[in-house]
C-alpha cells in the first residue's frame, strides 16, 4: 500500500474520472468492500482533491446493484454531501452590517 504522501504526488498527476477512481481503489478498494465508513472516506478525499463529491457520488449510484446495504450507503452519503458542501441548503444573504 502507498504513504499518503505517494498517494498525494500519484493522484495529483490524473484526469479526474482517474482520480476519482484512483481514490475509490485507495479508500474502498471495490463494490463490495463499500460501506458506510468508506463512503465518508472517499467523498472527504474527491473533496480533498477538489473533485465534487456529487459527481463522485453519482458515479457510485451507477454501480449501487454492486454495493451491499446501498441504502445505507446512499442514506450515509447525502447526510455527508449536505453537511460538508454548499448544495445541502439554501445560501443565504443578509445586508446587516454592509453599510
């Protein structure tokens, strides 16, 4: 298994359909070993390496047949992509103080 740093200087050097591959073999290495705990894992690491974590995740949903308990890997995944992105709530203005 690589160092996070080999990790690092391997994946920065991809595509990004290779990167979020790459990372799906680093962080739940196939379908099957897909689960809740990996799922947060890959979505924290495409955002790490500045990939959407939604278009991460609907490359996932194409293979969901494949994933053991893909309820609650999808249920588990919407919960992170609302709490760690903008798209999980409505962004809000308020002019208080911009005078």
């Amino acid at each position: 298994m690589m160092s996070d740093n080999q990790f690092s200087n391997f994946i920065n050097e991809l595509s990004i359909q290779t990167k979020m591959e790459n990372i799906w073999g680093y962080t739940c290495g196939s379908w099957e070993n897909c689960s809740e705990a990996t799922i947060q894992s890959f979505l924290a690491q495409c955002l790490d390496y500045n990939i959407d974590p939604q278009f991460c995740m609907s490359w996932v949903e194409q293979h969901k047949a494949e994933i053991p308990n893909w309820n609650a890997v999808s249920e588990t995944s919407l919960g992170w992509i609302n709490q760690h992105t903008s798209s999980g709530s409505a962004i809000s203005v308020s002019d208080e103080g911009l005078s």
